[in-house]
C-alpha cells in the first residue's frame, strides 16, 4: 500500500506566504519549490525580491525580466537589474542602470556593451571610468580608448591590407599555438606530437580532429622520414588546408542577405558592415529590423544604418517579423534598392517558435526575390569555439544556409574552431570578422588563413 507524502508544519506555512518558512526552504535546497510557491506571490512586495534573487541564481533571466518590467521596475539594486538587462539582450536599459551605479566596474561594462554599435557613447563611459581607474586598469582603457578614437577618426591610423588584418585577428590563437617560440629546432618524437595535438585542442581545433590530424603526421613522418619541426611544419598545413580547403566561399552578388545567428553573435554588427561595404560600392541599401523582440536590437541597427548611410524599415517591439520583412522588400522593389540587409532574432531558449519564424521570413522573401539572388548567412562567435557548432544545427534545421560568417576572431584564441565548423557542418565560410573596424570584415581564404595560423 502507498503513502502519501506529509507535508511538513513549514512547508504549508511556506505556502501561505510565509517569508521566514519560504527562506528556510531555500536553506534546505529546495529552490524550486520555493520558485513555485513564490510565483503565486508576485504581488506581494515583501516577496518579490526573493523570487527575482532565485530567477538570477537559476539563470532564469526572462522570468526575472518579467518580474520587473511588470511588477516592479526598481525591483533589486541597480547592478544587479544592469546585469539582467544585459542576459535579456536589453543593451540601452543595462547601459542606463550601469549608469546609475556610477562604480568604475559598471562604467567600464557600459562602455564594452556600446563600443561596436555605439562608440561615441562608449568612449565617454570609458573615459569617465578611466577617472575611477588603478594603474593596471588604466592601461587597459587606453587601449579601448585608442582603438574607439582610431574607428572615430579622431586620431589618425595607417591603413592595413586584408593580411595585416587577419595576423591581427589571429594573434591570440598563434600566441595560444606558439608554434615557432616551442617547437622550433626540435626532432619530430612522440613528445613533440602529443604536444602539438594538446595545443591544437587548446586552439579548439576539437579533439576527434585533434587526434586523426596528429595521427596522419605520425604516418607522414614515418613514411617521409621527417627529422625535424622544420621539415613537418609544411606537411601540417597541407593537411589542415585539406580538411578546410572545401569551405572557401564567396558572397553572392544577391539581393536579399538573410542574416541568422543567436545575440550577442556579432550578427548586427556584421550587417552595419555590410552595409558599409555596398554603399562604398555605389550601392543602394535598405536595412530590415527583422528582430522584433528586443527594442535593442531595433536601436542598434538604427544606429548602423546612420553610420553607414543605409535606409531602414522597422516597426514597433514585439511586431510581427515577417510583417516588417514584407514591408522591407515590397520598398526595396518600388524603390529600386540593390540591396536588402535582414537582420533576425536569436533566441535559441525558444527554439521552436524561432524556427517557424524563420521559415515564415523566408517564404515572404520567395514571394519577392528568387533562390539565386538571395544569401542566407549564419553568423557565429568565434569565442565560443566548438559550442557555435550546436547554435549551427538549430538554424540548419530552420532554413537552409548558404554561408558563414565567423566573427570575433581577434578577440579569441579558438580561431582552430574553423576546421571543425568546416568538416562537421559543410557550409561555406563566406566572410571573417577579424576586428571591430568597419572594413575588419574579409573573405575567408583558406590557404592564407592555415599559413597565419601556424605561422
């Protein structure tokens, strides 16, 4: 015969709305038995801060947006709202709450979440958060303030060619390698060989690939009779160029660039760069807010299209993104715009309802424009290495891609994620973000990347 589970003189106090019993709760672990019961006491001021602390704790972040946007807007401390804003995606709002902090640590985050989209503002909580800076942190901002200053105009900088560009961007994974500073001189042995392959994982290279790339040297060295670093260097790269050689893609001369990829990808900033591009071009650009849900995003794009002098169509938050996408392309075909930059959502916490959202953007864009003059771009963050492969898949599923974009590589040591994201998902690599200039955007060449690389 079963029992039934008593519940404890605590927890039917907890769930009268009892504070003291809810916190014991939470002492014992049971958070989420706490979250259930303080969901149906959101009304309760006393109350509400408690379910806001164990939404954060929990990585909850939208019910925690929702428990504030709707309840209370001066629900917890000013930081810790900054931070919300910033998992949500809310980039102004974080920027205004960090603002009310006024700490050097909160005006430098204000600065690092504008710096691509809004330098000018960036460099002017830089600067006040250099007033509040030691000296280690100092020297830090000088460099973000020279580079902002540098993308400004406000200082003049020597023009680099694409190479330059691309050693930059590749300089921490090289550093992470160190090919040339630990291997140079040695004889090809079973030490040197496990060294290299744990350093290409480190590089994020993946250690599947890792192990069969290290593998096929061993062979290689055998069968050559390679001696020394020097003379297995070259072979190296001929492998690693066979293992991406096929991802070399270039952008379509299209006119409709659906771009896709979670937030935070370098998506939109991707897109001002494009647009910078066309209009150096000659061209005629219309940007789509397509990412309705955050007001953010809408702002940033508004705020790229300034920039690069493009045109844009955008509604209200929380409209319908197809209907906007609609909007964009019958323009662009009345107006006669050569070009249509896309941008749409990322919420990979919502799969499901982002991939018929997706499916629905591009069957309007059908009704328009045909298969040949449209490019579907993936954009992903090199900083998060290997994981991009997982986002990749959900947005394979959605729609078909037709090419990649990879960004941030300057800002990452994983630039070996690029072999994985070549073999696994068999897409073309279209385009690198190799820094945060606007011209720091470059067609991916397989041969010059693996000589960077190992360089």
């Amino acid at each position: 015969m079963f029992g039934f589970f008593k519940k404890s003189e605590e927890e039917k106090l907890a769930e009268k709305g009892d504070k003291s019993a809810i916190l014991k709760l939470i002492e014992k672990g049971k958070k989420d038995k706490a979250i259930e019961i303080l969901e149906r006491f959101k009304e309760d001021p006393e109350l509400r801060p408690i379910l806001f602390k164990l939404y954060m704790e929990e990585g909850k972040y939208y019910y925690a947006y929702q428990l504030v946007e709707y309840y209370d807007k001066n629900l917890a401390t000013a930081k810790e709202r900054a931070l919300l804003y910033e998992k949500v995606g809310e980039i102004q709002k974080a920027v205004e709450e960090y603002s009310k902090v006024g700490d050097y640590e909160s005006l430098y985050r204000a600065g690092m979440l504008l710096k691509e989209a809004q330098p000018k503002e960036s460099l002017e909580f830089f600067e006040r958060a250099f007033k509040l800076a030691n000296e280690i942190q100092k020297k830090e901002l000088e460099e973000h303030i020279l580079e902002i200053k540098k993308k400004l105009g406000l200082v003049e900088v020597k023009k680099e060619g694409f190479l330059e560009r691309l050693r930059k961007g590749l300089r921490k994974t090289r550093e992470l390698l160190e090919f040339g500073v630990i291997f140079a001189g040695r004889k090809v042995d079973e030490e040197l060989l496990e060294e290299l392959e744990e350093r290409l994982i480190r590089a994020d290279i993946g250690v599947k690939t890792a192990e069969q790339l290290v593998e096929e040297l061993r062979k290689e060295a055998i069968r050559k009779n390679i001696k020394t670093w020097e003379e297995l260097l070259p072979v190296l790269r001929e492998k690693l160029l066979s293992y991406i050689g096929n991802c070399k893609g270039e952008l379509k001369e299209g006119k409709v660039y659906l771009f896709l990829g979670v937030n935070g990808s370098g998506k939109t900033t991707t897109i001002g760069k494009l647009a910078y591009r066309f209009k150096s071009q000659g061209k005629r650009v219309l940007l789509c807010a397509g990412d309705t849900f955050r007001s953010a995003a809408i702002e940033q794009l508004q705020v790229w299209a300034q920039r690069s002098g493009a045109d844009i169509v955008y509604k209200e938050e929380g409209a319908d993104p197809a209907s906007v996408v609609y909007q964009a392309l019958e323009k662009a075909q009345k107006e006669n715009y050569d070009v249509v930059l896309i941008d749409t959502a990322g919420r990979l916490h919502t799969k499901e309802p982002l991939i018929r959202e997706l499916r629905k953007i591009k069957q309007v864009i059908q009704k328009f424009y045909p298969e040949e003059l449209t490019e579907t771009l993936l954009v992903l963050d090199a900083t998060i290495g290997q994981n991009s492969l997982s986002q990749a898949k959900v947005f394979k599923e959605a729609v078909d891609v037709s090419g990649i974009v990879l960004t941030k590589l300057d800002g990452s040591a994983k630039g070996g994620a690029v072999v994985p994201i070549c073999s696994e998902l068999k897409i073309p690599i279209k385009l690198l973000g190799v820094g945060e200039g606007l011209e720091d955007l470059q067609e991916f060449d397989p041969k010059t990347f693996v000589e960077e690389l190992t360089s």
